[in-house]
C-alpha cells in the first residue's frame, strides 16, 4: 500500500500476521503458576494497573528512601468487573520494597468521570502524574471517552512519614488528530483506545516522549489487509507524542511507534526498556483482542529496535514475552517491565486464579461469591526476566508486591544455577 492510497490508510512497519501466527507458549515465556499472598497488604481495595514513580532517567525513584507506586483501585466489596466504572487512583509507598503502605487517593477532583492508567514523573522534587481521564465530567450518565491528561503540582513530604500532597492542577494534553490516531467516530470495532500516557526521555538523544495506546485509522474500502474489513477493525497501534522543549505538559502529536492492523485491538500501556544501546518496547495484550485467525495469549508482548524511531522486530520472533500457564490463562495482566541490575523485572497485577476458562466471559456466569473468590485484586508476583537481543526468557519470580530497592542484589536463581554448571562444564543447552 501507499501512503497516498486513496482509502486513505498509510501503511507503516508494524506486528505482522505472520509474525503473530508463530505465537505459542514456551518454557521461556511461560510464567509459573501464582498463588495467593499469605497477607493481603491492601485489603479494603481492589488493585490493579499499577505504575512506579519514576525520574528522567527511566529508573524507580527513590524519595527518603521510599518508593512509591499509583494504582487503580476500587472498593474491595465490589465485583470485580464493575471496577473500571469507578477507578479511582491511590498511591502507596515502600520503604523496602515488600511491605507497601496506602497513601490514599491522589486527587480529590481529576478529569473525566473516572480515571484510568498512565505513568508518573519525579523531575526536580515535583511529581507529575499522567492518566486517562476516561468520560466526561458534565455527562448525566456513564460514557467511555478517553483523553490523555496529566497533573502537576504534587509535593512528597516524609517528615513525619510518608504523604503525598498537591495542590494539583490537571491539564489535558492530547486528543486523537484523525489522521494518525483514530477518533473514536471513526472507530469500526466494539474497543476504542486512546489511553495510557508513559513518560520517556531517550538516553541517546535527550529528547523526551509520551507513548500511548491508540487505533490507526482504516477507512472503510481501504485495501489494507488485503480489503478484508473484519481484520481491518483490529487496528491497535503505539502512539507517540513528542516535547520539543522537554516540558512535560507540552506535547505535539508524532508518528506512531508501531501498528498493528490486521493482528490486534488492543496494545495496552505501551512502555520502553533502554538496555545494551536497544529499545525494548512492551505491550500488555488479551487473548480476544487478536484478529480473526490469529490465536494469542494475555500476556506482554515486546519488540525491540536500534533506535527509538527504529523498526521494531518481534521479541522471540512472534512478540510475546511472557504469558499465563494454561490451566490458569487469566492469572495475571497489566504486565509493567523495568530494569534491575542488568536483569527486567515484570510487575503486574493479580487477576483471575483457579480459573481455567476459555475466555474472561465465563466469570460473568459464575455467582457473585464466585467471581469475588477467585479475583486476586492485588499486585502479583513480580517476575525476573533475561533480556539478550531479540531474545527473552523468564528465568523466575520474585513475591507479590516485590519491587527490590536501588542498589539490591536478587539471588541467582534455578536456571542461573544450571547455566552456570553448563558453562563451567562447556556446555550451554540455552
């Protein structure tokens, strides 16, 4: 296709069919079975998409000490399904990485009727806080419009303890342009996105970015995907943002970072790893957003280029990372990878256990005592990932909640074990 193709779709490098055709689970990217934490650290709330605060650089603050997490919370005694209708950000802090505190909701008043996930910036002892601000204030009843909004004003104070103050003040922006970036107008399938804000300053070149989740536009009648309109309406792609003076409340709209139409609806909370001079860019995906022939999992999926504006290959040549085992294929999601000591830790929240349907639809069949059983509603084991090239593998877990602070050491574990006797040996199975 061109890019003045009459239909108006631009094609650009991206996930291709093909590519996502050699998805399949693989000692290396299957993550064990989880079980329940002994405690749960935060029982009164539903937690799930979780962010860390951050500094430029891209690594976890440290405030006094602390580290500090957002997340989207609900009431605990709610169902779980009904949870996005009433998000409510709250921060939690740390001061050894195990054991998390609750600091309480962020805001007292934030855009939009609730608000959804996005990242979090610790530049100069301010803290800026990106979200989704996810339908419309003055709207009598519950909507689903999404813009990406930030908040700015927030102050860390430890004297006595740990608190979170503003006053904030909320800015909206970015809204989908129609011609990158789809509006929800335009939209053609059941899921719309334009979401998830994540704050990136390159290492290499200084300048400073804002990846989202977004849809590229597919016309009706496009020739894209050879003109076939089911797959056309999985059409998710990686948007960019770019600050021409680094300012992280100015942003111009830019060119997507990825595409993926024909192959997905849904990159969620699009996020970089910079490590050994790559760009390792990550996406949470579900197992019903992949596009008609296509089988995948929920699980992260990740690519990797030379340069932020590179052209991204698949990780482990189909794009997933790191999944679900199969009898219990919904354990975990929202996966969030960040670097540690030459490893990639994977943080991600604690979804349905002792669940082995074939899709998330089946727990709306089961009794509310059911449902709220088997929903973890807390952060989840947080795994160890080795990260080598265009290739990953996940060489074990550390506990829910497990985020280790600056400077700690991890233990080897089973697999470093076994490759160290190999090398010793000279053999290497890997």
């Amino acid at each position: 296709m061109d890019d003045d193709s009459p239909a108006g779709f631009r094609a650009r490098a991206g996930w291709t069919r093909e590519q996502a055709r050699a998805i399949e689970r693989t000692a290396a990217t299957t993550a064990p079975v989880f079980y329940p934490p002994e405690t749960d650290q935060i029982p009164d709330y539903h937690v799930w998409d979780t962010w860390f605060l951050r500094t430029r650089t891209g690594r976890l603050a440290t405030v006094d000490g602390y580290r500090v997490c957002f997340s989207l919370t609900a009431p605990a005694d709610l169902l779980p399904g009904k949870r996005h209708d009433v998000a409510t950000i709250r921060v939690f802090y740390s001061a050894d990485g195990r054991n998390w505190r609750d600091g309480g909701p962020v805001f007292e008043d934030a855009l939009g009727q609730r608000q959804w996930a996005g990242s979090a910036l610790y530049d100069d002892g301010e803290v800026y806080l990106f979200y989704t601000a996810a339908g419309e204030e003055s709207a009598p009843e519950l909507t689903y419009t999404q813009r990406i909004v930030a908040a700015s004003g927030g102050t860390i104070h430890t004297t006595e303890g740990f608190e979170l103050r503003g006053p904030w003040t909320h800015h909206e922006l970015l809204q989908p342009d129609g011609e990158r970036y789809e509006r929800e107008a335009q939209s053609r399938a059941m899921i719309y996105t334009f979401r998830d804000p994540w704050f990136f300053e390159d290492p290499a070149t200084g300048e400073t970015w804002l990846l989202f989740e977004a849809n590229s536009p597919v016309p009706e009648g496009s020739d894209a995907c050879g003109g076939d309109a089911g797959q056309q309406e999985y059409n998710g792609s990686v948007g960019l943002a770019r600050s021409p003076t680094g300012d992280p409340l100015a942003w111009e709209l830019d060119e997507p970072l990825l595409d993926a139409v024909g192959v997905n609806q849904e990159l969620e909370r699009p996020h970089i790893v910079h490590k050994d001079g790559r760009y390792y860019l990550f996406v949470s995906s579900h197992l019903h957003t992949f596009g008609p022939g296509l089988s995948g999992f929920d699980g992260l999926y990740g690519f990797v280029a030379d340069e932020l504006r590179g052209d991204y290959a698949p990780l482990n040549g189909s794009g997933l990372v790191a999944t679900n085992p199969e009898n219990a294929p919904f354990q975990a999601y929202s996966w969030m990878a960040f670097p540690h000591d030459g490893e990639v830790l994977v943080q991600s929240f604690f979804n349905y256990y002792d669940f082995a349907g074939a899709t998330l639809d089946e727990i709306s069949g089961l009794s509310d005592s059911e449902q709220m059983r088997r929903f973890g509603g807390t952060l989840g084991p947080t795994l160890r990932l080795d990260v080598e090239g265009a290739g990953t593998r996940i060489l074990g877990k550390l506990g829910h909640w497990e985020i280790p602070m600056a400077g700690e050491s991890l233990p080897p574990t089973d697999r470093e074990r076994i490759d160290a006797t190999e090398r010793r040996s000279g053999y290497d199975t890997r």
